[in-house]
C-alpha cells in the first residue's frame, strides 16, 4: 500500500534557507507575517493532505465519477473530505479578505497545492479551477459581480470553472462557436457546447461559476472577436440567495486515462444567461490570467505526483530484497540485498529525487515572485517579478509535468512487475501524471509561448530576469574553488543556453519553423539550467550548515547536487546540439514521406 508523508523539512528549506522568508516580510501586508505562523499552516495543512485526501486517492480512482440526468457524482467520501476543506477554510488561504479571503501569500497556497497534488490529485482539480475563476473574477470583473459571487466562491461554497475547449477547438481557440446575444437588460444568452471542462457539473458546491469565452454576433473571427462571460450554474438572487437553474446543464462525463475522481464534463449552455466580464473582445486576454494561474497550478500538481512516486519508490527499493550488490553482499545476514544497493536502482532513486529538489526550487521561486509582482510597492520591482513570472510559467508549467510523467513511470520501474500491478499504486500515478502534460495548454504549446512571446517580449527586458541573476552568480563565485564543481557545470550550461538563444533570436524572424523546431529542446534546455543555478544555490546554504546536528540532510542535498551536475545536466549539450541542428530535418521531410506505405 502506498504511503504519503509531506516534505516538510525539503520545503522549510527552499523557503527559509535558500530564498529566505524575508522576501515575503518585505511586502506590504504580510510585515508581521511569522516563519511560525507559516510553519503552524503548512503542519496542519500536511495532517489534513495525509490523513484527510491521502486516503481517497486509491478509492476515488476505483470509483471514479457517476453520472445520471444530468447530474455528477464524486466518488465515496469526496463530499465530506470537500466540506472539511472548506470548514478548515483552505479554500479562501490566499484570496483577498474583501472578499473574506485571507491574504496569506499565494507561496503558501503554492506549497499546500503540491501537498495536494501528492495526496489526492484528482480532488486537487476542484479548488485549482476554482481559484482560477476567482482569480480571474478579481482581476477584471466590475464591482456588482464581484460583491455579489466572490465571497461565496472565497468561502468554497461555489465553485469554478474555465470553459475554453470546443469539439472542433482546442488549441485554436479563434475557431470557436459558443454564442453569446446581447440582451436589452444588459445580460447575455449562450448558446454553444463545452467539452473536457473540469469540475464543470458535480455534488460538492452548491452553486458552480463558469468563466465562458464566447462569441457576441459583432465579434470578428478570431481571437479577436472572443469575449468572456460568468454563468452560474444557479442564478443569484440580489440578496445573494440561489435563483432559477440557469441553462447550463452537463451533458455527460468523460471516462479518462487518469484523475478518474476529477469530473471531466460536456457542458451545454442553452440560452444561459451570462454576465460579461471585463470589456468586449478582451475575452482571450482577459483569460490569460486565469491561465497563467492555472499553469502555474498544473506545474505544482506536477511536482506533487514526482514527490509521492518518489517517496513510494524509496521505500520500496529499502525493503525488496533481489540479488546481490555488485561488488559483493552488503547484508549477508539477508537472503539477498535490498534493490537500493544496485546501481540502475539508485540510478533512478537519484534521478527522481535531483528533478523533484529542483522543480521545488523552481516552484517556490516562481510562486515567491508572483507574491512580490502582486503586493511590491516599487513599480520596478513589481514590473521585474511580473516579468519573471510571465518568462517561468511556460517552463514551470511544461517541465514539472513532464518529468513528473517521468519520474512516475521511473518509480513503476523501481517497483518492478509490481509497479503495473493497481493495489501498489504507483501506475496510478503514472496515469495520474500524464494529463498534466496536456490541458492549460498542451506542453507543445507551453515551448512555443516561451520561445515565440516570452523570448523576444519587452526587447529581451524578460528573458534578463533569469540571465542577469545567473550571470551574476557565476561572476561571483567562478573562483570560489570550494564551489568549482557546481559552478563549473552551471557556466557551461549557461553558456549553450546563451548559444541557443542567439541562434534562434537569428533563425526565426525569417523562418518561424525554426522557431517551432528548437522550442521543446529549448524549454529543456532553460529549465536544466535553472536548476543548476538553483542547485548552486542550495550547495552554498548546505555547505554553511554542514557542522549543524542536521548534517546528514545538509550533505545529501550536496550530493544530490553533484549527481545532477554530473549525470542530469550534461543532457544540455545534446539538447543545445539537437536546436543548432534546425528545422531542416523536420520541415524538409515530405509529407507523403510519412506514409502509409
Ligand atoms: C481531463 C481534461 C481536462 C480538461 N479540462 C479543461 C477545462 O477545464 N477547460 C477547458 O477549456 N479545457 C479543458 N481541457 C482541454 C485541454 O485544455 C485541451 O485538450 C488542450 O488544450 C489541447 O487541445 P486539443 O485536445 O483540442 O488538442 P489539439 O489542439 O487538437 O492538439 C493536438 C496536438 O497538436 C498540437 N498542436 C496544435 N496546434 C499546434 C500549434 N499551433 N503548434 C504546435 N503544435 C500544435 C498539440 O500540441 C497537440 O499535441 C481538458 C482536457 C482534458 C483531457
């Protein structure tokens, strides 16, 4: 049977030691904020991950999500485990106390996501599109609506949803059909169906906010002519009370490879009645923000399901016993030695481990300066986390997923023929994983926004938020003899990094091709460089600390370190070959080339 227990310590860490909580001090609003007081959260919020979700996750699987007339089932025990969520209040953790939220940072909420994400990762989806859509309302719906759904969406009782995905579009959202008509009190009717929306119909709130993006007759073809409309599931009364049953209704659930316990629905919207949200034709960019939270969201669930693979798969490799060590036993006393002691199996332990460290890092940074892009009172520095954080989404969002696909299928290899087998649950895991990879965008995707509009944005004012902190790093500590080997790697890879931003910044104003051709390598390419960075900086906290009673854990963080630098970041030199390689290889295929022979 599996086993959740969360990383406290690896986060305490990251937070307090190598980026230091005194970032979040320095915001207005959280001055008096306490590591105690975030200590005292994020205990409990462990406690109710294992002991509350943890539990469900198998079960839910099992179950999965009922549907009948139109109405949605979760699976056993979802609706009790979602009511003492919203009892607890995690619901409204980082939402403006306007509204009844909080105000705690959004790195706390990020931390408990991950917590989440690892516990039970289908019931993560309810609250991540809920606070998506809140989110989004926040940003730019007018004060009537925000006064009259915010507090109850804060509170969980309603929850939320984004409603993108057509039959026919997807990606291409320009191409969708969803109709919105203006009506004579200022109100709209959609008209149009939804597919794939998650959380779009089920039993644990009592009223459910869809964000909808549609088409108003005047709208142009396009992007451009898409506009964003709230829905709610029931109508709301001025006083705030549910009215009528508006037209939204659920056609049906999707039977899925994975997050079985999430509800993947068909929505239709008959005449439904919709209140727009922020101005006409601003829909696509106005949902953006709802995205790039999301994004964020589906990065951290990434990282949750590496974690808890990776914990299982330790614990597995400690106790099955098969084989000998190599160079002779190591615990003759045993029938055999335990997996742990061949090195493929540490091959794998290691890598799970090196890429989780790092996606934690990765994460925590990114989420440290969403928090300093919302509250900063510098409009330059607010403008640089902005920055930042709109170059780190697409790589936060793609990398943590694929490698959480990754190291889950990794951990079914630790556990060997019994890692296909459901009751272990680690193949759930891998399934679990794999959708990450493709919805607020697919990965593909993610790779094109970095490199076609992260890159180039502001004249490479955002691209430098990431070169100009490495940069200065290397400057500073490439003599540092104590430090050579964890700088050393990170300067060469920083340098193809370097290499490879040229060469497409030259390549693609005339062909876009390449562009598309080097934008999954680079993605690749960018994250194993900020992780080597972000391990150099842990190395240095670490080697501090290295005469502290925590020693053991300081020292495993350095050899983790030196394991990535020497077996994990050497990958960046056949990514850098694969972009200078070009589209050529690609493009110059002819279609027919591909068969069918
Ligand atoms: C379980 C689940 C939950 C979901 N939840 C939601 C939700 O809550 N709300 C919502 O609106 N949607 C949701 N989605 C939809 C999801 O976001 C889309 O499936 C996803 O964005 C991809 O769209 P598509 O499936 O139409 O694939 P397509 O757009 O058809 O893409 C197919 C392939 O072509 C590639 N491709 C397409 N266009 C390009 C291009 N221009 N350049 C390079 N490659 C390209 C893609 O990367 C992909 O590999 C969900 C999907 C699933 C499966």
């Amino acid at each position: 049977m599996p086993s959740y227990k969360a990383p406290l310590r690896d986060i305490s860490f990251v937070l307090k030691e190598v980026f230091g909580t005194d970032q979040l001090r320095s915001l207005p609003g959280y001055e008096d904020l306490q590591d105690t007081d975030m200590d005292a959260i994020l205990d409990e919020a462990a406690k109710f991950c294992e002991n509350t979700l943890f539990p469900l996750n198998r079960t839910g699987d099992e179950e999965g999500c009922h549907f009948e007339n139109g109405v949605v089932t979760t699976p056993k025990g979802f609706k009790e485990a979602y009511k003492s969520f919203v009892d607890i209040g995690w619901s409204s953790l980082s939402c403006n106390p306007t509204y009844g939220g909080q105000g705690l940072p959004l790195t706390i909420s990020t931390i408990f996501t991950e917590m989440i994400s690892s516990a039970n990762s289908s019931f993560s989806t309810y609250p991540l599109l809920a606070t998506g859509a809140y989110h989004l309302l926040e940003k730019h719906g007018s004060e009537e609506l925000k006064n009259k759904y915010l507090p109850k969406m804060v509170g969980g009782q309603w929850g939320g949803t984004m409603c993108l995905t057509e039959s026919h579009c997807g990606t291409d959202l320009g191409l969708l059909r969803t109709k919105a008509a203006p009506q004579a009190d200022g109100t709209y009717k959609l008209t149009g169906t939804k597919i794939f929306i998650t959380s779009g119909e089920h039993d644990l709130t009592e009223n459910i906010i869809h964000m909808v993006i549609a088409r108003t007759p005047d709208g142009v073809p396009g992007t451009k002519g898409i506009s964003l409309f709230l829905v709610p599931k029931f109508l709301v009364n001025d006083d705030g009370s549910l009215g009528a049953r508006n037209g939204a209704t659920c056609a049906s659930i999707e039977h899925k490879m994975g997050i079985k316990a999430s509800a993947t629905c068909v929505m239709n919207f008959d005449e439904a009645t919709g209140y727009l949200v922020g101005d006409l034709f601003k829909g696509m960019s106005n949902m953006f923000v709802m995205m790039n939270s999301a994004r964020l969201g589906i990065g951290v669930q990434g990282l949750g399901l590496g974690e808890i693979a990776y914990q299982n798969a330790l614990a597995y490799a400690k106790d099955r016993l098969q084989g000998r060590s190599l160079t002779g036993p190591k615990y003759p006393d045993k029938m055999a030695d335990p997996i742990i002691v061949h090195p493929d199996v540490r091959r794998m332990l290691l890598t799970m481990k090196a890429l989780n460290e790092g996606n934690r890092m990765l994460v925590l940074w990114t989420a440290l300066q969403l928090d300093r892009s919302q509250s900063a009172k510098d409009p330059a520095a607010k403008q640089e986390a902005e920055d930042f954080n709109q170059l780190m989404t697409p790589i936060v969002k793609a990398f943590c997923t694929d490698t959480a696909f990754e190291l889950a299928s990794l951990g079914v290899q630790v556990f060997g023929g019994h890692g296909y087998i459901r009751e272990n649950g680690m193949e759930q895991y891998l399934r679990d994983a794999r959708i990450g990879m493709l919805y607020e965008g697919t990965n593909g995707i993610q790779a094109m926004d970095l490199i076609g509009r992260k890159l180039p944005m502001g004249g490479g004012r955002v691209v430098q938020t990431f070169f100009g902190p490495v940069q200065a790093f290397i400057e500073q500590h490439k003599n540092d003899e104590k430090m050579a080997e964890f700088v050393g790697p990170l300067e060469k890879a920083f340098g193809r990094l370097q290499q490879a931003t040229g060469l497409i910044a030259q390549k693609a104003p005339s062909d876009h091709n390449e562009a598309g051709a080097a934008a999954a390598d680079y993605l690749k390419l960018f994250a194993l460089v900020a992780h080597a960075y972000l391990w150099c900086r842990a190395v240095l906290v670490a080697k501090d600390k290295l005469s502290s009673s925590e020693k053991a854990f300081y020292q495993s963080k350095i050899e983790t370190a030196r394991f990535f630098m020497e077996k994990l970041l050497p990958q960046t030199g056949t990514l850098a070959v694969n972009i200078a390689a070009g589209a050529g290889p690609l493009m110059n295929f002819q279609d027919e080339s591909f068969g069918p022979f």
